[in-house]
C-alpha cells in the first residue's frame, strides 16, 4: 500500500529495512479486525547516468506466517542532465493470502529537486494509471498525482519523509465498482540514533483506500518502527 518514495540521500545507493508495529486493528478493531499488526518493508533507492531506479515490497505478517506482500517499482529517465524533469514509469501489485492485488502501470513526468546540501529533497508526480481488470474489477484508466519529500532536520538527528498519492478510480467498497477519488499518504517521522539505525513512527491517512467491514472509510492508522540503513 505504499507507492514509490524519493529518498533524501547524498550517495548514488541507499536501501534499508523497516520492522513496523501497526496499531490499526486497535483503533478500528470492528472496520478492521484482520490488519495485520506487523510489517516489514524493504526499500532500495539507486541513481545511474541515465536517472534512477526505486523500489520497497511490504510483507504484512501474522502468527503463521506472510499474509500480504506488495511491492512497487518504479523508474526514471532524465530529459537531459541536472534537468529537474523526468519521465517516471511504475508498476504496482501484489499477493495476499486470498487473492491478488490489482495490478497497475503508470507512465508520467515527474519534477524532482534537492537543496544544495540534500537535507531537503522533493518530487512531484502527473501520471497516467492502467489498473488491469482482475477480482471481479474490470479494467480501468485514470490519472494520479503524487507528491514525496524528504527533509533532514535538528543536525540530521530527525527525518520527515513522505508520500501522497490522489487518483481517481475505484474505491474501496466490498460488492461494488463504485468509482471516485482514493487518497493516501504516510508521512513519516525518524530519530536517527546512528547514521544506520533510526526508530520513529509512520500514519498511513487514507480515505476510499481501505476495505472495512462497516460504512469507514476515512482512516489514520500509526505505527511504531525500527529502520536499520546498510
């Protein structure tokens, strides 16, 4: 349920792995009494000459094992060098312990930039969305609008990082192809205790997003994580 995030990074390369408690089945334990409380993320973020390639895959996980693996890649090539625009190509999709996630391609231009130090760093995003019919839900073709940033702050000892993505499509309603706008971001906070290991929490706020088991469908679900860099 992640889309791609740009990476406040000074170095060509940077991956890292997050471990998230989820506190959603607490809060909304009659709209969402299966979320999974555990997750665990894998994110790599590479530049070449010719832009950059990202990725994460989450594993939703429970006392038996994975229940949900989602993953986004996503690919940029730069117009011409030190151009702030690109053309941004992602895939979207995943399986969970019943059935597929719908997959979904998006092809657009993207406008990134950085301060000159790179405590700062920020992307916006206008793509075409081709979300492939499967489950039930027939094929369809929209836009989506994202936006991502990374600020360092406090001499690098805290990190505010995030997404946000608006598109139009099909909502989340159980039984129904009810199309309108989804929204979700997940802001994050980090204390880095070292330049590898920083612990902090993540909100994933969304709206049309999530299937619940009642009329919800506005939700702000915390967690508590642990990241380690290598």
């Amino acid at each position: 349920m992640l889309v791609a995030m740009l990476l406040a990074v000074k170095t060509s390369s940077a991956q890292n792995i997050q471990l998230h408690y989820d506190m959603g089945r607490h809060l909304y334990s009659e709209a969402e009494p299966n979320r999974p409380k555990v997750t665990l993320t894998l994110e790599q973020f590479k530049v070449d000459n010719y832009g950059s390639w990202f990725y994460f895959v989450d594993v939703d996980m429970r006392n038996h094992g994975s229940v949900t693996a989602y993953t986004e890649i996503a690919r940029e090539f730069n117009i011409k060098k030190n151009s702030p625009f690109a053309v941004h190509v992602e895939y979207d999709g995943g399986l969970n312990e019943f059935s597929a996630f719908q997959h979904v391609a998006l092809l657009g231009a993207a406008y990134n930039g950085h301060s000159q130090d790179f405590s700062k760093t920020w992307s916006v995003q206008l793509m075409y969305r081709q979300v492939f019919g499967g489950n039930g839900v027939p094929a369809m073709s929209g836009a989506q609008l994202t936006g991502v940033w990374g600020v360092n702050f406090a001499g690098d000892k805290l990190t505010f990082s995030g997404f946000a993505d608006l598109w139009y499509g099909y909502k989340a309603e159980v039984g129904e192809n009810a199309k309108g706008f989804v929204f979700i971001t997940e802001p994050q906070l980090w204390f880095n205790l070292t330049k590898k290991v920083s612990m902090g929490t993540e909100f994933e706020i969304s709206n049309n997003f999530i299937y619940s088991n009642n009329s919800t469908r506005f939700f702000v679900n915390p967690t508590l994580a642990v990241k380690v860099k290598f």
